[in-house]
C-alpha cells in the first residue's frame, strides 16, 4: 500500500497517478504487459489532513536488491536478457496510449513473487511492538545513498575476503559452525545460481508511476535519475517516451556489468551536466549539431557557438565494444553483441532513436539464451585476450587508465572533482611511478594490471603460475598499506565516521512518500 503525504499538491500527484494506472490497466486486460496493477483506492483522514492511499498487488525485491545480491559484478546475462525483454514489453504497452514513465531505473522493476511464497511471508510475519519505533541513526544499508551502498558492500567483501584467509580456530566448536556455514553458502549460492533464477524472473513488473506523465501533458523539465538522464532532458529540449529506451540502455548496462554507463562527478571547473555530456561523447561521439547549436533551454550553458564544450576539452574517446570488452572482460564476440543491442537505444536524436517495439522485433534472436552466455563461456581468458592484436592491445591501455582511474577514487565517487576519463593521465602516470604495480615490475612477474584487478574481483586466472604471482603482489600491496594505515589510522577513522555520519543525515533529510509526515500540511 502507497499512502501519500497529505499536502495539497501531494494527493493532485496521486490522483494523477492513479488516473494514469487507470490507462495502463484499460489497455491491458489480459495483464500481460508486465506493469504495475492497482487493486484499490481510499482517503484516510489523519491528524494532519486526508491521505491518498493506493493499493497494490503484493511484489518482491527490486533489481538494485538484486545487483545487490551479486555484489555489484554484474547479474548474469541469461537472467538480464530474461528482465530486459519484459521491461521492453512494458514500455512499448505504455508509449502506445501516450504515457512516458520518465524515472526507469533498477529500484523501479520489481519482481514478481508467487502466491504461495506471499501467504508463506504473511503467516511467519510479526509486526513489532507498537512502543518501538526504528531508529534513522542505525547504520542500515538502505537509508544510505546508492554510491554509499556500493562501498559499503565492497568493504563488507573486503573484510569477509580477510576472515577467510585467516587461521582456523582450533575450537571444535567453531568447526561445527563452520560446517554450518558451509551448509548455509551452499544454500545461498543455490539462489544466485542463473540457470535457475532465470526461471524464476518469468515475471517482472514496471512499478513507480507517480513521476510519469502524458505525452501530451508534461509537468516538469526535470525528469530522470541523473544517471540515466537522456540528452535532450539535460539540454532542455521538448521530451517524449524516446527518453525511457535511453534510460532501458543504461539499465541495462548498468544489470549486466555493475556499474553505470554514466556517471558525472561534481567539478568546481564545469557543471555536472556538462560533464555528463562530455562522457556521452567519449563513449558515442559527438551530438549532432542540431543539439550542439539547437533550441535546447540550457544548451548555451554546456556549448559555444562552434558546437564545442565550453569548459571539458580534453576528451578520450573509447567505444561501447571496447568498454565491454577490455573493461569488464566480455568476450570480443559477446560484447559485440551487447554493444550491438544497445547502441540504437542511444541515439542521440530521439527521432531517431530504436522504439522499445522496433528492439523487441530486430533483436528477436537476441533474448534467446546461447549456451555462451554462461559464465565462464562469455568471459574473455587471458591466453585468448593476449592474442588479440595491437588495436587491442591501444585499447587495454586506454581502458587500464579508465579502470584505475575510477577504482582509485572509489572512496571519494561521491566527491572527486573529475571523471575518469579526464584523470586517465593522471592515473596513468600513478601506476607507472607505483614501486609495486608499474608496468615494467609486472611484466617481469608475466602480469598485467588487469590480472591484479581481477585477481581482486575474485576472479582465477587461467595460468595457475600468474595467478599465485598476482596473489603475491597483492600481499605486497597489503602490507605497504597496512604501513601507511599504522601512520594515519585516526584519520582514517574519522573519514569512516563522516562517511557514514554523511548517509545518516542524508537519511534523516530525505522525505518517503510511503509514510505520512506531519509536517506536511505545514
């Protein structure tokens, strides 16, 4: 049940709303369109006014919860394919009766949960007293932001890595829960397995209308989540549902690697749109003149009259392919064929951008599961990656540069003043000077940086040899850090503390419109 706040403009949303879902299930009688369904509304008179309240069929978890569960390294394809088709499928039953969803995005496709596993929940669930109220200050995954989660996770990994390289307790009693744990993981890993869970993704539902509007009837310039945020919305030019394929893209991309296709930093040198379209244009090329020089409301903030950036001008240029394949280690023949799915999706001029139907039809072979789209299979080995020839070989380096760049400055993605792109040099030049991680130290151990990265990810290397090499570097990087962290441990702790300090305030800052505020009629 979705209970709106209770201020004027709030329950004019609602009712919008749910005049909208009214539509959507008009047009879909047979409910085969993978959207949201609404069973019942009602106004519930509290002490601060009337609230709308709109209730739903009961889902499960969302697919950030998802990502989540495999620690951001990316869902596995068959089971992406299997969501990507349904989540095109609402699209196109929403874009043929005029409606733009306008906020796609992982937290917004949820999935489906059976009967039987509804009523299962419902019966072992107790409510908590009524005298307890949860506490915001609580270091909860969920009231941080999403960059915040992803370095929390990645410390939680971290430090579950080091307790299990450490010595085994000799207490019996500690085997007998590790042979519990044991029984435990296996159990978990069968949830995460994707031949299975692509069964179980047979059904998926396009959730969270509240933003969405009419083709014919917009409300506001500022649509999207920023990283999904089409380019004509960040120029301030006229919208339609061409924006929603764009932000299926970067989903998209998003499900199948872990990481966002863009993702701007804040910079005191440009804005943060015009970096975001900088990045668009290392990874697409260059917008059309007609948007570099068009009627767009911002255009002039971002462009000159030579259809130039005004502020970022040293651009890298890298394409999708390239990205998928030396990035995230995709076979050059599997991230030919992710690249080739998704680029029609980001064209830059909505006119002529693919429609979610034109997608569902040309890439029909596409959503069928290849045996190759299993892991090991889609990865790239090294052996066959170091065969590959020069042009693959510019395009590691470049790519090298990108992924320390951005792991570099995970801790500060929130902060840091330039994007990867910009600080490949810089980057660069670090691991070249790096006493341990230089090129020419690795390449006496027959290793590269990439091993070393995915060595850390958790991958094995195919050559047993490189990859005991590639565990020793890494040891020596442990302990040169547990020497620089023995010297400035304090300031470490307070940056720790701040980090989560910063999520807390963010949560308590941060307004639900699922619970009612009493502060809203105000």
């Amino acid at each position: 049940m979705k209970i709106q706040k209770s201020a004027k403009h709030y329950s004019e949303a609602a009712y919008c709303e749910i005049r909208l879902l009214s539509e959507i299930m008009k047009a879909d009688p047979n409910k085969t369109r993978f959207c949201t369904r609404l069973n019942d509304y009602f106004e519930h008179s509290g002490p601060n006014g009337n609230h709308v309240c709109m209730v739903f069929d009961v889902y499960g978890e969302n697919l950030l919860t998802l990502m989540e569960r495999y620690e951001y390294h990316g869902i596995p394809l068959p089971i992406v394919k299997c969501i990507c088709k349904q989540v095109l499928v609402a699209l196109d039953h929403i874009a043929s009766i005029d409606i733009i969803h306008t906020d796609l995005k992982p937290e917004n496709v949820l999935l489906s949960t059976p009967k039987h596993s509804i009523i299962s929940l419902m019966r072992h669930y107790h409510p908590p007293p009524l005298n307890q109220r949860p506490k915001l200050t609580e270091r909860d995954p969920k009231t941080m932001t999403k960059s915040q989660r992803r370095r929390y996770y990645k410390k939680l990994a971290k430090q579950k890595e080091k307790e299990l390289n450490s010595d085994p307790d000799d207490d019996e009693s500690d085997k007998s829960d590790s042979d519990g744990d044991e029984h435990k993981d296996d159990s978990d890993a069968s949830k995460t397995d994707p031949e299975w869970e692509v069964e179980r993704f047979h059904h998926i539902i396009l959730a969270d209308f509240g933003n969405s509007c009419w083709t014919y009837e917009q409300f506001t310039d500022e649509v999207q989540t920023r990283q999904y945020r089409s380019p004509e919305v960040i120029l301030g030019e006229p919208y339609s549902t061409p924006i929603d394929i764009w932000s299926c893209a970067c989903m998209m991309f998003e499900l199948i690697t872990g990481e966002y296709l863009f993702e701007p930093k804040k910079n005191d040198s440009y804005p943060l749109d015009e970096d975001h379209l900088a990045l668009m244009t290392e990874l697409l090329g260059d917008l059309p003149e007609s948007m570099r020089l068009g009627d767009g409301k911002y255009r002039r903030q971002f462009y000159n009259s030579n259809g130039e950036l005004r502020n970022i001008k040293d651009l890298r240029y890298w394409n999708l392919e390239d990205v998928l394949h030396t990035r995230h280690n995709f076979t050059r023949k599997k991230a030919k064929e992710i690249a080739d799915f998704l680029l029609p999706m980001l064209i830059y001029l909505p006119e002529n951008r693919a429609t979610p139907g034109e997608i569902l039809k040309k890439f029909e072979s596409f959503f069928e599961i290849q045996e190759d789209d299993y892991e090991p299979l889609c990865f790239v080995e090294k052996k066959a990656k170091d065969e590959e020839g020069s042009e693959s070989d510019s395009a590691e380096q470049t790519m090298e540069s990108y992924s320390s760049a951005t792991e570099d400055g995970e801790e500060a993605a929130d902060d840091e003043a330039s994007g990867p792109s910009r600080a490949a040099a810089e980057a660069y030049r670090f691991w070249e000077e790096h006493p341990i991680l230089n090129r020419a130290s690795l390449e006496e151990k027959g290793l590269t940086i990439g091993d070393i990265q995915a060595v850390l990810s958790g991958k094995t290397l195919v050559d047993p040899a490189a990859h005991e090499a590639a565990v020793d570097v890494i040891h020596l990087l442990s302990e040169e850090t547990d020497r620089l962290s023995a010297s400035d441990g304090h300031e470490a702790d307070q940056e720790d503390e701040g980090e989560y300090d910063e999520a807390e305030e963010e949560s308590e800052g941060e307004e639900s419109e699922y619970t009612s505020s009493e502060s809203d009629d105000e």
